[in-house]
DNA sequence: AACACAACGCAACAGAGTTGCATTTAAATT
DNA sequence: AATTTAAATGCAACTCTGTTGCGTTGTGTT
C-alpha cells in the first residue's frame, strides 16, 4: 500500500495537511464517505468549500471515484486500481443506513446494447438491499 | 397503452389536474425527465412542492421509476411493466446533456455476489456516455 | 531568501428537496 | 343534489448540498 505523500506527488498535487488527511481516511475506509462523513471524521481544520475542492480534484486525478446515493449525496471512495474504463466494480448501497460498499464483482462494459449512435463511456452497477448490521435487525 | 385516469384509479389515488398532466407527459417521453423538466413541459398551472409530492406518491405505488443522475438530480420515468425486483432495465445517462434513456437491456440481480449477511432487493445498472445527438456534435 | 502559482478561507449565492399548516377539492355517503 | 371526510393542494419558511468570486496564505521551486 503507498503512502498518502507518494500519491499526491504522482498526481502532482500540492502536500497539505487537508488532502493527505482526507486521503488517509479514505485509504482506511472500506466504504465510500461522503462530505459530510469526513467533515466529522477529520481531525484537522478546514474550510467546508476546501473540502468540497479537494473531493472534485482527488475524483479528476482518479484517486477517488464518486458514487451517488439514492438521496443524490455523492459519496467517495479510494480507487485502489485505476478505473481503466473497460471494467468497473459495482457497488452496495444499503436502503436502510444508506452506506455504500465496493464489490468486487466486475462488470464488462463491452457487452452491453445501446441505441445506434450511442457511445459508452462507463457502466455504473448499483445493488440496492440491506447491509449486514441493517438486515440482522430487521 | 392504458388511460391515465384508469390508472390513477387503480392506484387508488385522486383524479387531479397535475396528476393527469405529470402522467400524460411522462408515458409520452422516451427519457426521464425531472423535476426541473416536468415544470417546463407542464401545461397546467400548479406549486413545486405539489409536484415533487406527485412524484414521490407515483413512485410509490410504482407508477414511476427514479433514476439519479450523476449530478445527484432526479429523473422520473413511466414504468410500463411493473418491476418484480427480479429484474430490472438499464439506463443510458448522457454526459453531455444529462438526458436518462430506458435500455431494453435487463439484469439479473440472482447471478451478484454480495458478502455475507447482506441481502439484495435490486440491481440498477447505468451506462454513460455519448447520445446520438451529442456524440455526432463533437 | 525570493518567487509564482496552487490551495485556502470566507462570504455570498444557487438549486433541489422538505416540513408545517391552513385551505380546497375529489369522491364517497346520505 | 347536498353533506361529509380524508386526501390533495398552495404557500411560506426552511435545510442541505454544492458553487462562485476574491483576497490571502502556503507549497514547492529557483
Ligand atoms: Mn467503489
Ligand atoms: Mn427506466
Ligand atoms: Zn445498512
Ligand atoms: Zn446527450
């Protein structure tokens, strides 16, 4: 696992205390968080709009990669491989506590039917149901 | 095709003005369209907050479906026939100008793998890219 | 140490969606 | 046709996510 300075410099990002404590966090998580998630679980200062900036900039360089929710809140997550486009992870998103998982399951983008003229770019798979602490108590 | 007014009914809900013209729309449209659009494209005269109540009571009696889009927007589309759960069609989002298509395309939610303890309910698969309006402009 | 540009903080804003409550209306009952 | 009632509506105020502009600070480089 690389360090947090490490992939900033590949991407060629400024070292600050906000972005390798968001990505730090975010290396940790095993589900994807979302502005507001990290806003509690950061330790440092800052400002919520630098947030905000940080997220858009970690999703562009492709250290992150954004789900959204059913209720439209996008939530991030670390992007161990890099999304290549062909293949893409789904993902489970729990009805009942909303948190959102990476599976590992793949999907190939190439088999999928499109109208005449379309292009495709990226498939997205969402399973909705129940997390396991959400369908023990129900 | 069925009648709007026969399908409110069925539905048990009332026969109002917004509802028949949010319903006639919607069967007529190819894409999902929100909130946003629905205000445009409605005739008759009527308050926002009637009308995103009017979506969420259709998408509960599974009249419509919800889709949303990567910018976290909702998009409503008419559910011809009625999701089982089992089953479930793609949709097509463009980048370019945001418009959700319904894919003929379905899925099946049996064949993913989810970890231990998590049950699945549905499976929402979204391919973006390029429509064919879009992807010949650029 | 000096410099340049990227990143930051702050304030103000935009837009989707929600809540509470009083008023109206569809549709059932008489 | 008049009465009744629960459902639907209209309005005002609100919450929340996300954005924009701009002056200030800080990282990385020379
Ligand atoms: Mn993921
Ligand atoms: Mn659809
Ligand atoms: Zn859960
Ligand atoms: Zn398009």
């Amino acid at each position: 696992m690389k360090g947090v300075e490490e992939i900033l410099q590949q991407h060629s990002l400024k070292n600050t205390k906000l972005r390798k404590a968001v990505l730090s966090v975010l290396m940790r998580s095993d589900k994807g968080l979302s502005h507001q998630d990290l806003s509690r679980s950061l330790e440092v200062d800052f400002d919520r709009v630098t947030l905000f900036r940080t997220l858009h900039v970690f999703e562009e360089s492709g250290i992150l990669h954004k789900i959204m929710d059913p209720h439209g809140i996008a939530k991030y997550a670390y992007t161990a491989k890099p999304v290549t486009g062909k293949h893409c992870h789904a993902h489970f998103i729990c009805l009942e506590c909303g948190q959102v998982f990476c599976l590992d399951e793949e999907f190939p983008l190439e088999e999928v039917k499109v109208p005449k003229g379309f292009s495709k770019k990226t498939i997205d798979v969402q399973i909705k149901g129940y997390c396991n602490k959400c369908a023990a108590q129900s």
